[in-house]
C-alpha cells in the first residue's frame, strides 16, 4: 500500500484521474453491496443510493435504527482496486463494523469515568465539510478554516467521535478533553519526514503512512516533527488522511516550487480516498498562514507577512 501511495507521489502531475467514478462500475459496486447486506441479514434499510448512502430501519448487530450509513469512501477504496477484490473489500468493511460495535459494549463502559476513559481518546482531522455534521454533538477543534480536528474514542479497529455529553459527564471543559486526546496522539505518533525526489528540480519531505490514521495531527506539533525549518519558514499541506507534505522555502526556487507543491497538492487530494484539504500553508515555525491560489485562473498570493520577510 504504501509502495502505491508513493508511486501516486511520484506521478502527481498525470492529468488523467485513475479513479473515475462511472455509472457503471457504481453499479456493480451497488450490487455488491446489495448482496453483502442480504448475506449478513440486513433488508430493511430505506434506500439514499444516488447520494451513496442508506438508511437502516431494523435492529441488528451492525448498525443502530436510524444509522445513516455512507458509501462514498468504501466505493473510493473499491475503484482504486481491481474489480476482482471488491467483494473481499466489501465483505471485510461490513465485518470491521460488526467487530467495531462488540468493541464499543466492551469499552464504552470504562468511559463512564475520565479516569479510565481518557487512555482511549485520540484526535483526527476530518475536512472542513465535516464540521457540519458533528460540532453540534462532538468535541471539535475549529481553530482553522480548512479542516477540523474531532476527539475520537479509539477501539481497537475503529474509531468514533466522543459526545459532548462527555463534558457533563467527566466535570472537565472541552479544552481539557482536547488537550487529553491530542497529548494521547501525538506521543503515539512516531513517524519522520522523509525527503522524495519530485523531478530533477523539485522534491518534497513528506511525513506518509497508510496504518496511522492519526498521522495528519502531527500538524499540532510540527516543529518537533519538523526541526530543519529555512529561515524562511516552510510551505505545508495536508491534502488526505496519508501525511503531511512540507516543502523548505528557497528564495532563489520559491517560484518554482510553489508551482510543482500547489500540482502535487492538487493532484493528492483529489486522487486519494480521505481527502481533507488542498490548501497550502506557510509555516513561520509558530503559526500558519494560508497560500491564496486559484489553478484555472493561475493566482498565487503568498501571505503579506512571508513577502516582507522575503524582500
């Protein structure tokens, strides 16, 4: 996986997408899926396919009454596959979420209190589209407007979003659970920039794994995971859920570089399942500051405080 993951990297600026969504493999993909829920005795279900997503309406042991049950990033894994494997994909999806609800019956019950529940929080960044659906009911970090970072409990092999109800429960203030779950991540996240080689005269480091789905909040501690910062500080970007990529600002290269980073960055996010932002950031070493860039119109605007110090 990662091997593919680099190969993604390494063609960027292919102009061709490698997963286009048809008509007719969302069709075989549907069919699939049709016959995976009759096998595992899920029919009542009310049915929101042309959005790719459906709506259980029985009692069973995979989903609660009501669950609005999404498709899009299962169908996204799907067609980045060989059709041969999408049962298997399918299938294993359904049984993750089968052993992801045992889990929570087995787990849940140590959250009753912060004591034995906080060991079990972690955060993760969602894009920003996510905020919608959750920052009523959840434990959010809405500090920036591309992304949000969401306070997950982390079973065994899944992950679910805590319920603000947890503040009342617990006597803490949602600052304090942020800080719990986002100390829980990051001391658990050791992964390290490495440097790849773009083309003869762009390369990138690139922070990437396929196992971590909490390796993008290393973005709240970047300069311990990034410690060879230019004095010119660092463009960042965070397009899926795979890594972090940074590129070092060369003042004699930045025209350049920021052209080829703003065409992997695009190309990332919009290839990989889990996509999360295709804005570029400039990194001072203390806070970020967003790349204004607009590809169909050929824009850029670099942050007025990075043009000062570049003069």
């Amino acid at each position: 996986m990662k091997k593919r993951l680099l190969v993604v990297i390494m063609y960027s600026f292919v102009l061709f997408s490698i997963a286009a969504q048809s008509t007719k493999d969302y069709t075989i993909f549907l069919n699939i899926v049709k016959k995976e829920l009759k096998e595992i005795h899920i029919q009542n279900y009310e049915e929101h396919f042309n959005e790719q997503y459906f709506i259980i309406k029985e009692k069973n042991d995979y989903f609660d009454v009501d669950t609005e049950v999404g498709l899009t990033n299962l169908y996204n894994i799907c067609v980045q596959n060989d059709k041969s494997q999408w049962e298997s994909i399918i299938k294993d999806h359904f049984s993750q979420v089968k052993n992801g609800r045992a889990e929570e019956k087995e787990i849940l019950p140590k959250l009753e209190k912060i004591e034995t529940g906080k060991e079990y929080l972690k955060i993760r960044l969602y894009p920003i589209d996510y905020k919608k659906q959750i920052s009523k009911s959840s434990i959010t970090d809405c500090s920036m407007d591309d992304y949000i970072g969401v306070v997950v409990i982390d079973f065994p092999s899944a992950v679910k979003a805590l319920s603000n109800e947890y503040v009342e429960k617990w006597s803490i203030s949602e600052k304090e659970i942020l800080k719990i779950a986002k100390e829980n991540t990051l001391k658990n996240n050791t992964e390290k920039f490495e440097v790849y080689k773009i083309s003869d005269t762009f390369s990138v480091s690139i922070m990437l794994s396929n196992t971590n789905i909490f390796i993008t909040s290393s973005i709240y501690d970047l300069n311990k995971k990034y410690k060879a910062l230019s004095e010119y500080g660092a463009f960042v970007a965070i397009p899926n859920r795979y890594g972090i990529i940074l590129k070092n600002i060369n003042k004699e290269t930045l025209n350049n570089d920021i052209v080829q980073l703003i065409g992997l960055v695009n190309y990332m996010y919009q290839q990989c399942p889990g996509s999360i932002t295709d804005t570029i950031y400039w990194f001072d070493g203390k806070q970020f500051y967003k790349v204004i860039h607009n590809v169909s119109k050929g824009m850029i605007k670099l942050p007025d405080k990075l043009v000062q110090k570049l003069k």
